[in-house]
C-alpha cells in the first residue's frame, strides 16, 4: 500500500494533476511492484502566498510517499531515482520523501492492515 501526497502551486500544477499522478504511479509500480489499479493519489494545490519554499522556482514540488514499512533500502533509492529519471522535471524541483509505518497502523476495507492479504509484496 502507498498513498502519495503532492503539493505545488495552484497557478503552475492545475490541470496537470493526471501527467504527475501517472509518472508516480510508472514509478511506483514498476520500482516497488504495486499493482497498477493501487492508485492513491492526492494533490494539495497551494496558491503562491501560501507555498513558501525559498531558492526554488515555481514549479518546485513535493512528493510524500506513505507506505507500509518493509522495503529495503535499496528499494527506496530505485523509487527516488526513478521518478528522477522519468520526470524529465529539473531535480531542483522536485522533492521526494518517503513516509514508512507499521501495517498495524493502517486501517484499510475495516481491519487493521497487518490482517490484510495483499496481492503484491511489501518487502522488497
């Protein structure tokens, strides 16, 4: 399970939204091996008064991952580069921080979601 959060600024991301949310979601299946239909994705569009980030252009953004604990290392840096790489954003644009928590702090479909079966892994 991942859900992505990703801010930017209203004037520049508005109507882009599907463009970044499928980048992610490439990246994220293809990285991790989530499923494709295990898009869940938000977008918190600020206006510019209220998106202060200092030395970065408008188009900066942030991506926040909120995952289950359980991927490597290795695994967080291949989603990282990634999305990167696939972008084709400049690097100091783009942000990524990865969230991780114990299933057991998820509630998912009415049950805490370490008593889920899934249909990906989660320790890769």
């Amino acid at each position: 399970m991942a859900q992505v959060k990703v801010y930017g600024r209203r004037d520049v991301w508005a109507g882009r939204q599907r463009e970044v949310s499928d980048l992610v979601q490439s990246c994220l299946v293809s990285a991790w091996g989530l499923p494709q239909e295990k898009r869940f994705h938000r977008f918190l569009l600020l206006d510019e008064d209220d998106f202060i980030c200092p030395g970065r252009s408008d188009k900066y953004l942030i991506i926040e991952v909120i995952c289950f604990t359980g991927r490597s290392d290795y695994a967080k840096r291949a989603l990282i580069r990634e999305i990167y790489a696939k972008s084709g954003y400049e690097p100091e644009d783009v942000e990524i921080t990865i969230i991780e928590m114990p299933q057991t702090n998820w509630g998912i479909r009415g049950v805490p979601a370490n008593e889920l079966t899934l249909s990906y892994e989660v320790e890769v």
